[in-house]
C-alpha cells in the first residue's frame, strides 16, 4: 500500500499548547501544499486572535462543544456537527470558552508546517513580536 498514510484515532504529529492539543491528521507536506487537516482539541478559555489569511481557505467543523467564529460584521456560534468556510481576506477571530474538539481543514495552506516552527521556538523567541510576525506571515496568517 504504497504513498498512504494511515493515522489511529488519537495519533499523529501532535503539538500540545496552553489552549489547544493539535493532531495532524493529514499534512501539507503529503498533498505539495495543497490540504492539511488538523483534529484540535480546544482548552477552556481557548482564544484564536483576530487574523486573516490572503491564500488559504480555513473550514472548520465542530465535533464537540461549541465555539464562537467572530467577524467584522457578524458572530456565530458553531455548535457540534456545524461546520463553517472562512475563505482568504476574510478577518475572523475564535473563542472557545468551555472547550471542545473540532477538525480544521486547511485549503493552500501549511497550517501543520506553523505548528511544527512554533513547537521549537523557546519561551524567550515567543517574547519576539518581529520574529513571531514573521513566521505567521510564511504561513499566510496577518494579524
């Protein structure tokens, strides 16, 4: 079964943050860039900051909880089995506040790749606002 990857439930690459435990599912780096999905399983209190991507699309789908997606013009409340598609330029921001669990597909985008970078970063590299702008920006991600 050459060129397939098989990953378990509760496995894969997986990068374990204060808010979120991310588990690559599906890595850029086995579609040339084109898919990644991620299974995150969201802390309470969790809390993605205001940002925009220009290439990649982001779909979420809420497998457990719920979340709010905030936008300049409307926020909405994804609950379990509710999915939603955040195209490229489109500002939106994340809350969590009791926690969940949710599935982000990545279009065009090397979301695991951000991931992979920020996991080898020291505490003192995150106190760096050039550095960590420049590393969202090589992933598509404008705050």
């Amino acid at each position: 079964m050459a060129n397939i990857n098989y990953i378990k439930n509760g496995t894969g690459e997986n990068y374990n943050y204060s808010q979120d435990h991310c588990y690559i599912k599906v890595s850029s780096r086995d579609t040339n860039g084109k898919l990644c999905i991620i299974e995150d399983t969201l802390k309470p209190g969790f809390h993605l900051a205001r940002h925009h991507h220009k290439i990649m699309t982001e779909v979420f789908y809420m497998l457990e909880g719920e979340m709010e997606l905030i936008f300049d013009d409307e926020t909405i409340l994804l609950r379990e089995g509710d999915t939603i598609t955040v195209p490229p330029n489109v500002w939106h921001e994340a809350l969590c506040k009791d926690g969940g669990k949710m599935l982000t597909i990545f279009k065009d985008g090397k979301f695991d790749l951000f991931l992979e970078t920020l996991s080898k970063l020291s505490n003192e590299d995150f106190q760096n606002i050039d550095l960590i702008k420049s590393i969202s920006e090589k992933y598509d991600i404008y705050e």
